[in-house]
C-alpha cells in the first residue's frame, strides 16, 4: 500500500514538470510569432512582397477554368443527346 503523501508528491512533480513543458513549448511559439510578424512587416516595408509560384494558377483563374470546362461538358452532353 501507498501511502497517499508519496502519491500527492508525484501528482504535483508530474504537474509541475507539465506546467513547466508547456511554458517553455508556449514561449518559444511566442518567440516565433513575433520573429515571423516582424519578417513580414520588413518585408511590407521594403516592397517585396513573397512572388506566387508562376506554375499554379491565380484562384480566379482556376474558378474560371472550372466553369469552362463545366460548359463544355453541357454542351458534349447536348451533342451526344443526353438530357441533363
């Protein structure tokens, strides 16, 4: 049998190791944040901004290639006789 002040004992290590954990994890995200937020705002200020990949269309290009080829399935579907 345990006596219940060892068990107390390593409840409160274990949560302070945890509490600790987290903090440290917590900290260094925040410093990461602030690093990238700071990036971007130099980079704001200089004028450059990040160049999209020329290899992936702009989104209103690709909404638009959708709505073509949905046409052009329409109008196949029509030529071929089927009702849709």
């Amino acid at each position: 049998m345990v006596p219940i002040a060892s068990d107390l004992a390593n409840n409160l290590v274990t949560a302070a190791v945890a509490l600790s954990a987290l903090s440290i994890i917590s900290l260094a995200a925040l410093r990461g944040w602030r690093d990238w937020i700071q990036f971007k705002r130099e980079e704001l200020a200089a004028g450059h901004v990040a160049a999209q990949d020329p290899t992936v269309p702009h989104a209103g290009s690709r909404i638009e290639i959708a709505d073509l080829k949905e046409r052009l399935r329409k109008l196949e579907a029509i030529a071929a006789g089927v009702d849709l």
